[in-house]
C-alpha cells in the first residue's frame, strides 16, 4: 500500500475514532477492561458489518465478471 492510501487511512480512523468516543458510555471508559470492552462492542456493532459488507459485494462482483468472461 502506498503512502498516500496508508495516510488517508490513518485520518478516515482517527476520525472514526472521535465519533465512537462520542457516543461512548464514559463511565465505562475508567478502566483497561471497560475500554476493551467498548472499543470491541463498537467495533463488532458498527465497523466490522460495513467492512464486511464491502468485501462480501467486491467479490460478487468479482465473480459476476468472471462468470461473464467465461460465457464469451
């Protein structure tokens, strides 16, 4: 990955970052454990679904073009 994209990345998640901290219980926020505990509750809840949904509609596509490749 190139500099740029590694950049750009960086940003997109410090301020994804911000807006999760935002909408975080900060009491819940006092100790090591309750901050893994957010922090993977938010994750597995808003992060992990889009990625996943970004991956899962790439590779249909991908298929979908190489299904029509191999009709030709």
């Amino acid at each position: 990955m190139n500099q740029e994209k590694q950049e750009r990345i960086k940003a997109c998640l410090q301020e994804l970052s911000t807006l999760l901290y935002e909408e975080a219980d900060k009491s819940k926020l006092a100790d090591l454990e309750g901050i893994e505990k957010t922090v993977r509750s938010q994750v597995l809840e808003l992060v992990s679904p889009e990625i996943a949904l970004f991956l899962s509609n790439k590779q249909q596509k991908q298929t979908s073009v190489k299904r029509g490749k191999s009709k030709a």
